[in-house]
C-alpha cells in the first residue's frame, strides 16, 4: 500500500474542553499505532512518514476517544494535550488561547492586588493579614458550604460556593500557585 494513498483527515479535539486543536492526517498503519500506543500518530506528508505528535517536543496527544463521522472519511480525536499543540508553540495550530472562564480572570485580578496592594481592598487586606488568616477564611468558608449543602439551600450554597472559591484563590496567589497548577493536577489524575 503507498502510505500517502488513503490519507484520512483527523480533527483533534480536547477532550475537556471540546476545542479544535490542529488537523493532521492518518492512514491504516499510523491510525493502528495511534491506538496501539494511546499518543497521536500521523502520516506527515511533508516528513514522508510515520509521526507521532510530540516525539521531539514532548508534547503528546494522549487519545481519549477515536470516532469515524458519517461517511467515513474524517476521524475525530478527542486528546488530553501535554502541553502546546502547535509546532510555534501555541495552544492550537488555529492561534487560539486555552479557554479559561471567569475563575482565571479573577485570578489575575487577586494577582493584581497582591502585586499592587490597594486602600480600601478587602483581597489587599487578606494578603496584608498573612498566609495564616488566607487560610483561616478558606477553612471558615469550606465549613459554610458543607452546612448549606446539607440544608439543601442551593442559592445559599451557590454563594458559599463562591466565597470558598475566591478565598481559595487568594490561598493560592499567596502560595505562588495558579488554577493552572490544579488544572494540571486533576489532569494527571484524570488519566
């Protein structure tokens, strides 16, 4: 078989997220060792040969769920990335950043104020209290939750929610630590 015949385009998708994070190309024998080996192998045309995504940068797509769309002629890939997927080293061979919601804009928001503390700023004031009164708030905060929760109040629950969220935050920043950093971690755990 001529291992350019028979190239079938592959999406690859996260598989957390559901963004589209490059399109590559497979035929039979790099579609086998995909899921032989669990990373990502493409046909490269330009390589003229097998390759398996991050077998230089360390970057692997580490596959979740192959699936065939309707005709057959199109693979969707659903991947946990180690890392950029794009050779320029963005996120996505697209220019797109990761997603990230509400809870990382905050984040840099804590950040702001730890880096340039405020008058009048209640996250000022937790970073001018110490590590030890931050973590006092989330402890207080996590106990509140719990007593909602058991309520079954899920408005007050929400609130709580948010207060344990924004406290935890500030722990974080105060520690030098990020979402990323946990984002990372529950990754890990998710393989």
């Amino acid at each position: 078989m001529n291992p350019k015949s028979d190239l079938i385009p592959a999406v690859i998708q996260h598989s957390l997220t559901s963004q589209v994070l490059m399109l590559g190309y497979m035929n039979e024998e790099s579609l086998a060792k995909t899921k032989e080996e669990g990373k990502v192998t493409f046909y490269s045309r330009s390589k003229q040969r097998l390759w398996t995504k991050g077998e230089t940068s360390g970057n692997f797509l580490n596959v979740v769920s192959i699936q065939e769309d309707c005709d057959q002629d199109t693979y969707l890939i659903k991947v946990l990335p180690e890392g950029e997927t794009c050779h320029t080293g963005a996120y996505t061979c697209f220019g797109e950043k990761e997603p990230q919601g509400f809870l990382y804009e905050l984040q840099q928001i804590i950040q702001e104020r730890k880096n340039n503390p405020t008058a009048n700023s209640y996250t000022s004031e937790l970073f001018q209290k110490g590590t030890k009164k931050i973590a006092q708030k989330v402890g207080e905060e996590a106990t509140e939750v719990i007593l909602e929760a058991m309520d079954n109040n899920k408005e007050l629950l929400t609130e709580e929610a948010s207060d344990l969220m924004y406290h935890l935050l500030v722990l974080l920043a105060d520690l030098g630590l990020e979402l990323q950093d946990v984002d990372r971690k529950l990754m890990e755990r998710h393989k």
